[in-house]
C-alpha cells in the first residue's frame, strides 16, 4: 500500500511518499481502508520533531482519519467488514482518567496513523460513524471532538445560557462554537480578520473580537457583555496570552487549557495570580480526550445534523500541500487530504 511517513523530521520538506506492506490484523485488531485523513496542529509539530521522541523515519503521519473496515482479527466481535469507523487518537485510552500510559498508541506519533491507504486499530477503539455525519466531518473530528468535549463539557461543564469562550478560528475553536450552539451556550470567538468574525457570527457565533484591534481583547470581551465575561474557555493560546484570558474570564470560571499558540508552555505567563485568585478560576490542562468522550461528541453531531468547517480538501499525493496550508494559518476550520 501507499503512506506517506516522517522522514527526518526537518518540516513538511521531510514528508516522504513509500511503500508499506499491507497491514494484516492481530487479535483484536481491524484493519480499516481510510477514505480521508485530517491534519491538526500536533502534526506539523511531529513532522518539525517538537513532538514525540525517537520516531521511527518511516512513521505514518495523522491522528484523524475515517475509512472502512477491510478484515477482522480474532476474537473481535460487534464490528463488521464494511462498516464505517473512526477512533481516538490516543487508542487506547476508552474511558475513565489519563495516564502517561495513553501515549503507547498515539496515532500519527508512537503508531502509525491515517495517511496511507490502510490502517490497523485496535478493534475496542473503533467508533462506528453514524449514517448522518460525513465523511468530511468524520474524517476531521476525532482530534476536535474529544478534546473540546473533555475541556467545554467533562471539565468544564458548560450548560445552556453558560458564555464559552474559543481564541482563533481553527478546527478546535470552531467545533467548540458548533457544540455550544448545539446545545444552547452563548459563544465569543477572537480573530484577526473581521471577516472570519463575520463567518464565526454566521455560524452562531454571539461575540466576535479582533485582537490585532483590540490587543486588550480580555477586557474587550468585558465591555461586549456588560462584565460577565465567560464562563468556559476553550484555550488554544496558552500560558504566554493567559493574562488576556483571565481578563476575559467570568467568576468561578473554568479554561481548559489545550494549546500554547502564543508561544511554548515554557514561556512566562502574563496572567496575574491577584485576578486568578480574585475570580477563583480553575484551569486544567487537557491531553485530548478518551473514547467515550469522543463517542458522547460524535452523537450530539449526529443528532444536530452538525457539518464540520472543511476549509480545504487536498489529493492524497499533494499531502505536503496540505501540511503548508496549515502552517500558514490561514484557513479557518479545518484541512483534509482524501485517501
């Protein structure tokens, strides 16, 4: 079969297209022919070499993909051949609390993952992708769909009427906005460009705030909603913005933290322990997400009809393409490569 791998993890330049031989399944394993794959941020940082350590050269890339299950290994039961799946990234990881252990099957990183025309899983983490939700929503939602559920609902237990607050217009923030329309939140987005903003509000958004504008974009948030600020954050920027965040806070509200876009989690936070304090925020740093946070996701997208933001759509062959249109930063949603 074809896959793309790694290489030398030097950037998108080290992608290498090869041959690999095709997966046959083990106990408790299925093997899936991926019909699409979609990229987040931890892939380019896996193809820069800032994540994960000694990686094989001939990894396959990707922790997002949807396809079909082509053979069954022994002693699965409750799958089928042809039937359409997805699967949590961290692999084994199906339900209850993290671990360190999770990453011994990181798809994409310490396993292989979606960009080649076969995969093999194991077979407890596959999650049958109902009839209603696309393949390009399927594709790029296993990534978005646990993470936001752990930080928006199995954190921070956003509930109708609640404010959640989501920074940029990538994947996570904008599948944070279709779930909390879903289910009846108010929602604020920050971007640079006023006429994301204005696709944001389209899509339900109730606060949008230009940061380039309002480099105070905390307090801007404030002043849009008379002092309450959010209750919820979805945060993608990290520790070097969290003064910004914090400002943006209502009190007694929870930030998920899952991203440093600002900087490293290395850099200094800007946020003050006073207005920490004085508001009795609670942060929590969110690894992704687990099985059944994923499958909990992936049924109020199928019961709300939710059509993930698919900004751009690359061939197989042009997968390095694909790559650099993330890097630049200027799609909004999400980008997939068709197998």
């Amino acid at each position: 079969m074809k896959a793309w791998q790694i290489g030398s993890r030097t950037g998108i330049g080290g992608l290498q297209l090869a041959e690999h031989s095709d997966p046959e399944p083990g106990p408790d394993e299925i093997v899936v022919k991926v019909t699409a794959a979609g990229l987040n941020y931890r892939d380019l940082m896996v193809l820069r070499g800032d994540y994960g350590t000694d990686l094989p050269e001939d990894r396959v890339p990707l922790s997002d993909g949807v396809g079909v299950i082509e053979a069954i290994g022994a002693d699965v039961t409750g799958l089928e051949v042809g039937t359409r799946v997805m699967a949590p990234h961290f692999a084994t990881w199906l339900d209850g609390a993290y671990s360190f252990a999770v990453f011994a099957r990181d798809l994409g990183v310490t396993a292989n993952g979606w960009l080649a025309e076969k995969i093999i899983l194991p077979a407890n983490a596959a999650v049958v992708v109902p009839e209603n939700v696309s393949d390009n929503s399927a594709a790029t939602f296993s990534v978005v769909g646990s993470t936001v559920w752990h930080a928006m609902m199995a954190f921070g237990e956003a509930k109708p009427g609640d404010l959640v607050l989501a920074q940029g217009t990538g994947g996570v923030s904008i599948f944070a906005l279709q779930l909390a329309k879903a289910m009846g939140m108010d929602f604020a987005i920050t971007s640079s460009s006023d006429e994301k903003l204005a696709r944001a509000k389209e899509m339900g958004a109730d606060y949008g705030i230009n940061y380039r504008d309002r480099p105070d974009w905390g307090t801007a948030l404030l002043d849009a909603t008379s002092g309450r600020g959010a209750d919820v954050v979805v945060d993608t920027l990290g520790f070097p913005a969290m003064g910004e965040t914090v400002a943006a806070c209502a009190v007694n509200a929870r930030i998920g933290s899952l991203g440093a876009l600002s900087g490293t989690p290395q850099d200094q936070s800007s946020a003050s322990q006073g207005a920490l304090i004085g508001k009795n925020i609670a942060i929590k740093g969110i690894a992704s997400g687990n099985r059944e946070m994923l499958q909990q996701a992936l049924d109020v997208v199928a019961k709300n009809d939710i059509e993930l933001l698919v900004e751009s759509v690359f061939d197989f062959d042009d997968a390095a393409a694909a790559f650099t249109h993330l890097e630049s930063g200027s799609h909004m949603g999400k980008v997939m490569i068709t197998v």
